[in-house]
C-alpha cells in the first residue's frame, strides 16, 4: 500500500527560507501532487500543485525531480504566520478520486 | 471570495444518537468530499460524492455513515448511531473537478460524543 512520508517537524527562524520534502514512492503517472497547509482547528488549505519539474506561485515553489518518487516545498522567507501544519496529498493507485494526506510537517516559525 | 460553509460548528451527542453534520459547498463546484481529522492525527478521507452518488469510500465509511445532497446546496453527512471513537473534527470539501483540481476545505465541525 503506498504511503507519502514527512518529516514530523521543522523549526526555522524568520525571514529563512523552508524546504520541506515529501516522498510518494507509489505515486501514478496520471497523480498530481497537492500541498495544503492547516492552521489549529482550521480547514486545510490548498498552497500549490504540480505534476513535474517546477511549480511557483506567490506564497511558495513546488520542486518534482523526474521520477516523481519526492516533492519539495519551499517557502520562502517565512514569518510567524507561517506556523502551521503542512500536508503533502497525492491521488494512489487503485482509486481516480481517493486521496490520502500525508502525514503531515509541523513547522514552528520561531521569532 | 466564495467558500464552503459547515454546521453546526460544534456538535455534542450521546453515544447512540443519530447525528447530521450539514454543509454548503461552492456554488459552480461539481464533486463534494468528507474527511475527519481525529485530535492530534492526520486527516483521513471518508467519501467522495458526485452526480448524486459516492465515487469512492474509505475503510472508515461504513454501514453507520451515510450521504445524501438533499437539494441543490446542501451536502450532508449522517452518523446513525455514535460511538465514542466518532469524536473528531468533520471536514467538508468541495471542488470543480477531481483530478488536478484544488479541494477547498470548509472550518470543519467538532463532533464530541460523549
């Protein structure tokens, strides 16, 4: 059964850049890979998708290497706000719509 | 911006009780998902639901579950009887297409069955 991993947490300072990595070892050539961010008793939050190589936006960058086994997400200088838990979703194989969290990166932006 | 909507916010329930958690998903949105996310673990997916049936369950979405859109706003999740392992943070989701697309994710309801 195929399973995304993270790390369970990272502590940054502020105003540092933040990678935090996630591995699909399983995932489907059809997948996309999905971030989501979750404050306390929130919602997730979509951040950013991709499918290959580099995706960025205005609050972050997604980095797929070729074989898609990984994602990277990088927040760039981050601030006290960006304290939350972040989730790395991918769609497995054996089901179009099933998704499945990962396990989710607490990090802890400290002043 | 538009956004999904859930209630109550907050549900307590006696164990045993039936318990209807409501949600408004996103007007134009065509596919409508519950997660849960019990205190201090990961969020788990439930049920998806699309073109009035479920497209996909979960291990989880057993017989005491249930979901219905009774008309065209609303989107319900139905508990038949509560245990106590029910307790958790209900989300409701919603998006455009399956796929590639975004899910947008409502504030949840805390259900406590006590």
């Amino acid at each position: 059964l195929a399973k995304t991993t993270q790390p369970i947490s990272m502590d940054s300072y502020e105003g540092q850049e933040v990678n935090i990595t996630c591995s699909h070892n399983n995932i489907a050539t059809n997948d996309y890979i999905t971030w989501y961010q979750q404050f306390p008793s929130q919602g997730p939050r979509f951040i950013i998708q991709g499918y290959k190589t580099k995706v960025t936006n205005e609050v972050a960058s997604l980095f797929i290497p070729a074989d898609r086994k990984s994602s990277t997400l990088s927040l760039p200088r981050v601030s006290l706000s960006d304290t939350a838990v972040y989730y790395c979703l991918v769609r497995i194989p054996g089901g179009y719509q099933k998704v499945t969290f990962g396990t989710g990166t607490k990090l802890q932006v400290i002043p | 911006e538009p956004e999904v909507t859930q209630t109550p916010s907050h549900q307590v329930t006696q164990m045993g009780q039936e318990v209807i958690l409501r949600c408004v998903p996103i007007s134009n949105h065509l596919y409508f998902y519950w997660y849960r996310q019990i205190l201090g673990q990961k969020v788990e997916f439930l049920v998806s639901f699309y073109n009035n049936e479920i497209s996909e369950k979960s291990e989880i979405f057993d017989d005491q579950f249930s979901v219905e859109r009774p008309d065209g706003s609303n989107f319900t999740l139905k508990i038949r009887s509560t245990k106590l392992e029910d307790s958790a943070m209900y989300f409701c989701a919603s998006s455009r297409q399956t796929g590639a697309d975004e899910q947008y994710f409502g504030p949840g309801t805390r259900l406590t069955v006590t």
